[in-house]
C-alpha cells in the first residue's frame, strides 16, 4: 500500500518566522551526504536543515536543529518555501514513495524529490524532480515562483480525496474480506 498521511494534522498553516526558509530538508544524515543536500549544495542551494547527522557534512550554520518534535512538522513543512526530499535504495527498490511527500502536499507547500517509480503517476505536476544539481536548481526555481494559494490548494485537494489514514484502513479492510481474513461490516 502507498503511504499516506494525517491530513488534519499536515495542513495549511500561517508561517512561523522562525521556520521560514526558501529550501528546507527534514531528515536524518544516517552518516551520509544524502543525495538532496549534496545536489542543492552544488547547486548553489544552501537549504535550512533539520535532523541529526549533519554537522560534520555540511557548514554547520545550515543546520537549524538536530532533532525535530513530531508535533513541529506541520509548522516546519507548512513555512518552507519548498522542501525537498529523497528516497533511500531500499524505498526506491521496493517502490515506496515517502511519506514526507503526503505530509508536504497537505500542508501545501512544493516537494522537489528524486524520482522514483511511481512518483508522477500518483502526484502528476505537483512534485517536481531532479537527477542531478542542474536539474534541482530549476526546479528549486521553479517551485519558489510558483502562485502558493493556487498550488496548495490543488496539492491539498490530491492528498485529502485520497491518500489520508483513512483512506489506507478502508484498503486494507477491503483486502483482508476479499482474501478472506476477516467478515465484511455489516
């Protein structure tokens, strides 16, 4: 099944100064020099990022927390410019799209993310992507001048008709009648 995400809590909300940035990353280094910080950095791009790991990577003014409460995101995704995002060898392989990309497109704020299988089927125009530093500069570019109102609504209609939790229980509960698990509601 896709991700999904919490759309009551990922939503639209009023920027929080000390959040707003134009390019934003959420996310752990796991010890790497991960794909969308070291293509925004060749490119030029210096993004605000937040998560642990970093500061022995990067210049360490870019890091604006090494830990990010849970409860923050909505705040954070929704006072971003835009943010960016990618996915591990082992999402990419099993064809998980990233949750972060619901949780972004809720709040109503652009996503530029690699590729990945999947990925324009299900979002279309919405989540621009790159393949290397020239590529993340022009759609960096492009989603900072995209008309926000406009963007977000589209974004957050997408992810609100079908890709919430509920959404996701509703399949599951289907799947586990048609295999036979459980007797459908009555």
């Amino acid at each position: 099944m896709l991700q999904a995400t919490d759309a009551e809590r990922f939503r639209p909300l009023a920027p929080d100064p000390a959040h707003r940035h134009d390019v934003t990353v959420v996310g752990r280094s796991r010890d790497v020099l991960r794909p969308m910080v070291a293509d925004a950095l060749a490119a030029g791009i210096r993004p605000a990022i937040y998560g642990s790991g970093w500061t022995d990577l990067v210049d360490p003014s870019l890091v604006v927390a090494d830990h990010v409460d849970n409860h923050d995101l909505p705040r954070i995704y929704a006072s971003a410019g835009v943010v960016l995002n990618d996915h591990w060898d082992t999402m990419r392989t099993w064809g998980f799209i990233s949750n972060r990309v619901f949780d972004v497109l809720a709040c109503g704020t652009p996503v530029v993310s690699d590729a990945v299988p999947g990925l324009t089927d299900l979002f279309g125009d919405l989540v621009a992507t790159w393949s290397n530093p020239d590529d993340m500069a022009v759609a960096v570019g492009s989603a900072l001048a995209l008309d926000r109102s406009r963007f977000a609504e589209r974004a957050r209609s997408l992810v609100v008709d079908g890709h919430t939790f509920a959404h996701r229980a509703g399949e599951l509960e289907r799947a586990l009648v048609r295999f036979g698990l459980v007797r459908p509601r009555r």
